[in-house]
C-alpha cells in the first residue's frame, strides 16, 4: 500500500508538469530571472547549438556559458518524446526515483548511527529517540517535497539546466550513503565541472570515507586519516581533470575556461536574479571590483573550515548545510538551488520540534516568490519602480534562506544536546533552566 502510494504521487508530480506544459506557463517562466540564469537558460543552450552548427566557437561571445561536454550531451534531449520537454522530464523522474532511494537509505543510516551512540545518551532522552515507525514517513515527504514544490516545478518547466546540477548531487549523496568512493566521486566531479561550486563538498565526502574506513580512530589528521583524504580527493581530481581533458579534446581549445568557470568567479553579467551579486556590483566603482567579487565568492567557500571542525563526525548533515551555504552565496542562484535543498530538508524533520522561526520564514518565501516577479514587471515593463524595489525582495529572499539554515542548524545542535543531557534541565534552586546556543 506504501509502495502504490509513492508511485502514485511520483506519477501526479509528472503528469501536473505535463499538464502544465500544455499552458502559457512554460514560456513565461522561461524569461523570469529567479528561474533562469545566464548559466542555467535553455535558450542559451540552442545559441550553442546554432553557433557550434555554423562551425563557430560558442565561446567566442557572451551567451553560452555551459561546458563543452554537456554541449554535446544536451543534443540527446532533441531524441526524446516531445523533445526538449520529455528530456526535462525524464531528468525529474531520475530525480524522483533517487531522492527517494537515498531518503530510504538515510533513514537507515540515522538508525545505525542511533544504535551505535544510544549507549551515551542520557535516560531522560528518551523522548526524542527515534524509531523506525517515526521515520517511515521520510521517504515519502521528501519524494512529495520534491514532485509538488513549485519551484522545482518552475525549474522543469523552465527548462533549466540546474536541474542536471540537482540530479548530479543528488547521485553524490546517495553514492556516499552507499559508501561508493569510486561513483560517488566521479558524480561529485561532474557536478563541479558543471557549476564550480560543489567542489566543497568533497570536505564532507572525505570526511564520511575516512569514518567509514575508520570508524574508531578519533584523530582527523593521523597518517590514517591523511591517507583516506588522499584517496577520496585523488579520484575527484582524477575524474575532474579527465571531464576538463576531454573538454578540450572536444572544443580545440582552452577558450571554455573562462566562458564557464570564468564566468562565474568574475560575475560580468549583471542581469538581476534571486541572489545579492547583481545589485552590489552594479553600484561598485570599477576600482574597488576585484576586491568585492573575491570576498563575496569567498563567502560560499569559507564557511566550509568552521562547519567541517564543528561536524566532523556528522558529515551528512555538513553536506546538506554546504548545499545550503551554495545556494544562497553563489554568483548565479536560481529557485533551483532552493528545489534541492528543500527536497532534503525532511531528512530532518526529527529536528523540527527545536526550530523558533518557521511561520516567519515560511511567510518570508510566500512573500518573496509572490512578490519578485511583479516588482521585476513593475519596475522594467511598466516604469514605476525602480532596482531598490526588485533588490529588496532578493534580499528579503536570501535573509529568509539565511534565517532557515540557522534556525536548522541551532534546531539540530540543540537536539545534539538533549540527547546526551536530557530534555529536562533545572538550574540549582530548582527552577527551570534555559538553554543558550553560544
């Protein structure tokens, strides 16, 4: 009955994507910027193809800025029943079937996880120790986060080449679970040859690898440990430099470089989208450029370093909040960064009871997604707004992400700590204590 039920709302996700092909919708969504980007935009993709058609380099200019290899696998999409749309909904079916085989093997995983500590948790805990019935619902709600999300509905009917990003770390994430170095590595180093930034994810993948290997040696930097980085990090970069070889085999030149990765460390396209870059450097002084675009790309890396030494033995969790800190931080983020890491964010739901801001940020995402598109009209169609009024609601949208991984990330710690404290704690007269997060 359990397994009818996930068929059946993997098939209602596709067919209302279907359904909604048949609309003006798909057409529209594909020239919102809070979908599309420069990066991500489907009609870049057919520039490619009619470049590459006339025999002339798609780096030559400004407009393509995919990689050389996914030039020439997107051609595939043109095989698919109807076309480029069957081919996007074929990437959601994969994105389906493995969100909810890694959401099942996760569960396990906690269980495991569970067993092997419960030994150190406290005797007043045991409300909030989980079970296999508590979390047998998971799968299920991460498989509906997913095929009913509005914005990773936006994202297939936009045509947006970040869901092939999603679908790439999604298979890295359950590669890890399944404690696969050699596939979970090649598919992390797809991911960052296409957008660059999970490239910081391979802090989290060595660290599960060296547990894994491991699971009793506590030191992090033993000539063991150092070993098993070395290996996770020798396949990555061994998978990286082959798709960038073969990058260069298949365009003739190192042209691509910049007009993919260049692309997004030094920001040149300031069209407006749902992150902070576009706005600030449109208001920078030239001289002062260079300086700001290292420090707010440093943004999405260096949060990497404290978050790896806090959770060194929670690298799941690492994982999840580096897709957390891309999303917001990176150069061109779309509503399919956010897609992804709201199909995962039920992982957690045992944390949820902790979280202090859900009705605030909630309301913050409804405002926001109602709101960007009719300032975006307001201010370049009809003329009766201006940048101030568009760059608010893209603020207010990265302050509303801001404010969920943090109220997640003091909801898991707090957790953390009632389990091997106890939920109950009382000062010494006896009163009832309060728990600060410092």
């Amino acid at each position: 009955m359990a397994a009818a039920g996930v068929y059946l709302l993997g098939l209602f996700g596709l067919l209302l994507r279907v359904g909604l092909n048949f609309t003006h919708l798909p057409s529209w969504l594909q020239t919102q910027n809070e979908v599309v980007t420069p990066l991500t935009s489907w009609k870049r993709v057919e520039e490619g193809f009619a470049l590459q058609k006339q025999l002339i380099s798609p780096y030559s200019g400004d407009i393509f800025h995919e990689t050389p290899l996914a030039l020439q696998a997107l051609k595939i999409a043109y095989y698919f029943p109807w076309k480029v749309t069957g081919f996007f909904l074929f990437l959601d079916l994969l994105t389906m079937m493995f969100l909810y085989k890694t959401s099942v093997a996760f569960v396990r995983h906690l269980i495991q996880v569970q067993n092997e500590e419960k030994k150190k948790y406290s005797t007043k805990a045991e409300s909030i120790i989980l079970t296999t019935d508590s979390l047998a619902w998971i799968p299920t709600i991460v498989l509906a986060c997913y095929s009913l999300n509005p914005m990773s509905i936006m994202t297939t009917l936009a045509m947006s080449t970040g869901a092939i990003s999603n679908l790439t770390i999604i298979l890295t994430f359950y590669y890890l679970l399944q404690g696969n170095r050699l596939l979970c590595t090649f598919f992390l180093s797809v991911s960052a040859y296409q957008s660059l930034y999970p490239l910081i994810f391979i802090v989290p993948v060595a660290l599960y690898f060296l547990k894994l290997s491991r699971p009793s040696m506590p030191s992090l930097v033993s000539v063991q440990a150092v070993s098993s980085y070395v290996q996770t990090c020798a396949l990555f970069f061994l998978f990286s430099a082959l798709l960038i070889g073969l990058s260069f085999v298949s365009e003739g030149s190192w042209e691509f470089l910049y007009s993919t990765y260049g692309f997004i460390l030094t920001v040149p396209d300031l069209t407006p989208n749902c992150g902070v870059f576009w706005y600030f450097f449109t208001e920078m002084f030239d001289h002062f450029r260079t300086f700001f675009v290292c420090v707010f790309q440093l943004n999405a890396v260096v949060y990497a370093v404290p978050l790896a030494v806090k959770f060194s033995e929670k690298p799941f969790f690492l994982m999840f909040l580096l897709i957390f800190v891309t999303s917001i931080f990176k150069s061109y983020p779309s509503y399919a960064d956010a897609s992804l890491y709201f199909s995962l964010l039920p992982l957690w739901k045992h944390t949820f009871s902790y979280m202090r801001n859900t009705l605030v940020v909630g309301g913050m995402y409804v405002c926001c997604g109602v709101l960007a598109p009719i300032l975006y009209h307001l201010w370049i169609f009809a003329g009766s707004a201006n940048a101030n009024f568009y760059f608010a609601i893209t603020l207010t949208y990265s302050a509303a992400q801001i404010f969920l991984v943090t109220d997640l990330l003091f909801a898991y710690l707090r957790r953390e700590y009632d389990l091997y404290n106890g939920t109950e704690h009382q000062n010494k007269d006896g009163s009832k204590a309060q728990i600060i997060l410092e």
